[in-house]
C-alpha cells in the first residue's frame, strides 16, 4: 500500500513537469511563431518617437512613419515599459509595421520577443528531460496523466462560453482597440513627463550598465558554447564508436548541491559487463533530485570499449542524450542574444545636453 502511495506521488509530479515542459513549449512556439511572422510578412519603415501613451507606469512609444507610396501613418509600439530611455522624442528606429495593422508597429532591432521565445523553449526542455530522466514511466504514469487529463477536459467545459455568446474577432480586436486609429491628443512626448535631465541619465545609466555588464555576459556566451561543442564532440564520438551494454544501478551516490536549502543531487552508479566480459562501474553523468533511478533498475549503457570506466553513460535514447549538449547551445544563443543588445546599448552616443 505504502509504494502505491509513493508511487502515486511520483507519478503526479511527473505528470506534473511534463504538463508545465507542454505548456513552456507551446508558449515558445507561439512566440517564436509570431516574431517569425512580423520578420516574413511586416513592412518596413523607419520611424521617428513623437510620443508615449501613459498607460500607469509604462510608455507605450508612438511612432510616425512614411511607406514608399509617400502615406504617412501614426503608429504605437505592440509593447510598453516603464524605462524612460530609448523613447527620447525624435528618435529614429527600424520598424516593422503589422500587415494588417498600420497602427501597430515594434522596433526591428529589437530580439525581446525572441529572448522571451527561447526561453519558453529551455525551460520546457528542462522540465521535460527532468519529467522523463528523474522519473521512471510506469504504469502508474499513464493512470496519472489519464485522470489529469479528464480533469482538465471537466474544468475546460465549465469555463467554455457557449458559441451563442462568443464575441465575433470584429468584437474581439474593438474591445482590445486594435486596428483603431491613435488618439493624438493622448499622445505626449516622454520629456513631458519625466524630465529631461532624468531621461538622460536614465540612458547614461543603461549605457554604463551595459558597457559594464558586456564583457561578463560576452564570456559566458563563449563558455557555454565550448562547453556546448565540448559535449557535442564527446556524445558523437561515443555514439558512432560506442557500444551498447545491459546494466543495472547498483547504489545511488549523494552529492550536496550546494544550494542554500542544503538540497542533496543523487547519482545512479551502474554495473555492467563489456564485451570482453570485464565488470565495470562508473558513476552518471547526470544527477537529479529525487534520484531519476532506484538500486536494481536495469538500464542499457553506452560505452567506449578501450575506455568504458572513464567513457560511459546510460543510453536514455538519442533524443535526451543530445538534450543537454541542445539546452548548453540554446542557452548560449539567448546569452548572445543579450550580448548584442548590450553591447549596442554601449556604444550610443550620449544624448546632447
């Protein structure tokens, strides 16, 4: 009854990590989709800040741009902040125009959509290689996702308005005021409502932060891609030249995590048998809190046959062994994301006095 209960636990949590890596993804991919989309299908402009609409603590930019036919079009950022620099009146930005809206435009040499994306895509990739290498699929797994998923269609039903009483997307975009024309007069130019000595030390204090920041950001987008590489080169050498053996988990090794709570990560040390029928042992690469295996789980290892001590894993399949070799490069790709932004924050020129 007792390993029921545990059982159960486990696999609710499980279920758990692999609904949230869902969730991650499906919240990536859209991102990703749509910053997709504007970069294939928006027009292009330059445009010039004529204001901000106050919206609480955050400015929304107002530009003005001119197409090639020589139509000229007011239109406001798809995004806001509370940051005062950047949104200087007159300023001249790279835009892209919505296709279907010619009041709604974002910055072109703006990657925040696609930071955001990206990382919506790793920690969906994190929860799920943790949901699959932390935890055993078991029959109770598939109950778990089963009854979860009955739950969800429950509640999805209760909260679904009934077609009689949905709004037409004409209604939909009205209420949110897309597609509307910009109200001019709410339109203020940010110097009108911070001050100007402050929008420009707030742009001096983002320029210093960046030029600060910069060099530390830029070495850890180069480490992680060599660690990245590094891994990629080992994992491919060991998967055209390895072999394949049966093995079985012998104990767990406790290792302090180093967190502040005094969390503990657990490590499977599995026995097995080369081909040339030498016992071997050797501790996984990959460590996890609760441990991903038990003492007597049977596991396939992939090993180098003229170094199977020092050059050997458990096979999880080729998907997750390349996983984390794909969250170093992803990571990477993000932090060089940052780094760019940064390092182009640094080298504006300070705003005139």
């Amino acid at each position: 009854m007792f390993q029921l209960i545990a059982d159960g636990f486990q696999a609710y949590n499980q279920v758990g990590l692999l609904l949230g890596a869902l969730i991650c993804l499906g919240i990536g991919g859209l991102i990703l989709g749509n910053t997709a989309y504007w970069h294939r299908h928006a027009l292009r402009a330059s445009g010039t800040v004529i204001g901000v609409l106050a919206q609480g603590a955050s400015y929304i930019p107002v530009y003005r741009y001119t197409l090639p036919d020589g139509r000229t079009f007011a239109a406001k950022s798809d995004t806001g902040s509370g940051a005062v620099a950047g949104k200087e009146t007159g300023r001249v930005v790279p835009l892209m125009i919505s296709a279907h809206d010619p009041s709604s435009a974002r910055e072109s040499n703006s990657h925040l959509f696609d930071i955001l994306g990206v990382v919506f895509l790793l920690s969906g990739m994190a929860l799920g290689t943790i949901a699959v290498t932390a935890y055993p699929l078991t029959p109770m797994t598939w109950v778990m996702a089963a009854g979860l998923l009955v739950y969800l269609v429950e509640r999805g039903r209760r909260i679904f308005t009934p077609k009689a009483a949905r709004r037409s997307i004409a209604e939909w975009r009205s209420q949110r005021g897309l597609g509307a024309p910009i109200d001019l007069a709410q339109v203020r130019p940010i110097e009108d409502i911070v001050s100007p000595v402050a929008v420009r030390q707030s742009r001096e204090t983002q320029r210093q932060q960046a030029r600060k920041w910069a060099p530390l950001v830029g070495v850890f987008v180069v480490a992680l891609a060599a660690i990245g590489a590094f891994e990629s080169v080992k994992l491919a050498h060991l998967q055209a030249a390895g072999l394949r053996a049966d093995g079985g988990v012998v104990r767990l090794e406790r290792e302090s995590s180093g967190s502040s709570n005094g969390g503990y990560t657990y490590y499977p040390v599995v026995e097995f048998r080369t081909r040339d029928n030498m016992k071997v042992q050797f501790k996984d690469r990959v460590g996890t809190n609760p441990p991903s295996h038990r003492p007597g789980d049977k596991v396939t290892v992939l090993y180098l046959a003229e170094s199977p001590q020092n050059d050997a894993m458990i096979d999880r399949g080729t998907v997750w062994n390349w996983a984390i070799p794909g969250i170093l490069f992803l990571a990477s790709v993000v932090l060089a994301a940052i780094w760019i932004g940064m390092l182009r924050t640094g080298r504006r020129q300070p705003a005139p006095a």
